[in-house]
C-alpha cells in the first residue's frame, strides 16, 4: 500500500469523481422525491423564509450573482411554454385587478407608459405580429387561431416568397396567409407562407388562385 502523502488524489476530471457524483444526485433526487411535501413544507415556512433572508444577508458578497442568473436563463429558455401557460393563468384569474394597475399605473405618467411601449414591441416583433394577427383572425370571424413561430415558417419555406419564389432576406420578410383572414382563413402555421411586403401588398385580400388569375391577364 502506498503511503498517504503518495497517493493518487482524485481531480474533478477523474471517471471515479464523475461516478461518486452521479450517485450523489440519485441519492438526492430519491431523498426529495420521498420527501418532497416535508420539504416544500419547510422551505416556505416562517422558520425557512427567516433562514434563507440570514443565509444571504450573511453572505451577501460572495454569493455567485452570476451564476444564478445564467441558472435563470437556462430554466426560462428550457420552459418558455410551461413559463407562459403560467403567467397566461395568473392574468386570468386576476385579469380585473391587473387591468385596473394597469390603467392606474399609465395614468400616473403616459408618457413613460407609451415609451415603455413603444420599446417593447421594438424589442419583441415577433410577439407584436402574433398580437396583431389573432385580433385579425378572431375580428374575421376565424375560429382557428394557433400559436404560430415566424422562423419556423421561413425554414419550412427555405427562405422563398411563396407568392413569386424568389429568396426572402430573414429580416425583410412578411407573412401572408393563403387563405385571407377577410375571407375566413385560419391564423394556423399550415395557412402561412413566407413573403416578401411588396408581394404580400399586391395579393392582398386574394386567395393565390386569384392572384394568379389576375397577374395572367
């Protein structure tokens, strides 16, 4: 046996530390899955709020800020669906009071409320077409409206104007529906093409038969 001033020190990088770590986190998911209630039980506890507010009043300096909101970032990116079904809900059920802060709150100062606004949807385009296109789809009557990712349509469509096939650049591009939401057409991923504004404004209120029928005339 080697003496222990010549013994091989484990590293972070060594398989037997990945291996003890692995069995670790099994050995802590199995605890918290047994005890799961207990634990959510004493976490939001007056005892647990008091220990987590002298834990990081205590340690206020070198907790890793960093780390924990790269933490945040990759949960938000990894539950973008479940994260908005659940904000979507919480309006919902409060969607009266969140009206009237709302409303309190642009009344307070306007001008910052629209700047805010303004910035927002600068920001967001993607969120603001979808906004606009579901008032349009539901005010003509359409009764499918489906979430719809504008990057998606434009790889589905290989980048091409679906109204005069030529190349669409990505930040250039516009979505046309097929069938016309004036004409009762579905706000639905199958119902849009990918196009370019200038083909987009010429078809307008047509279905593609339509405006093709008028382009050969």
């Amino acid at each position: 046996m080697k003496p222990p001033d010549t013994q091989s020190q484990v590293t972070p990088d060594d398989p037997r530390c990945q291996h003890l770590l692995e069995l670790a986190r099994a050995r802590n998911r199995r605890y918290y899955a047994k005890k799961r209630a207990e634990i959510r039980a004493k976490w939001v506890s007056p005892d647990g709020l008091a220990y987590r507010k002298a834990y990081y009043e205590a340690n206020r300096e070198t907790m890793d800020r960093a780390r924990k909101a790269d933490a945040d970032r990759q949960y938000r990116e990894a539950h973008k669906a479940r994260i908005a079904e659940r904000k979507r809900q919480e309006f919902l059920a409060n969607r009266r009071k969140r009206l009237s802060q709302m409303s309190a709150r642009y009344r307070a100062d306007p001008a910052r409320s629209l700047a805010e606004t303004r910035a927002w949807r600068k920001a967001n385009p993607e969120k603001v077409f979808e906004m606009y296109a579901k008032r349009r789809a539901l005010a003509g009557g359409s009764t499918r409206v489906e979430p719809v990712v504008r990057q998606a349509i434009y790889d589905r469509d290989k980048g091409l104007c679906g109204i005069c096939g030529q190349p669409v650049e990505r930040s250039k591009m516009t979505l046309d529906h097929i069938v016309p939401l004036v004409r009762g057409g579905p706000h639905t991923p199958e119902n849009l093409q990918t196009a370019h504004r200038f083909c987009n404004c010429r078809k307008w209120a047509k279905t593609m038969e339509e405006f093709l029928a008028a382009q050969a005339v």
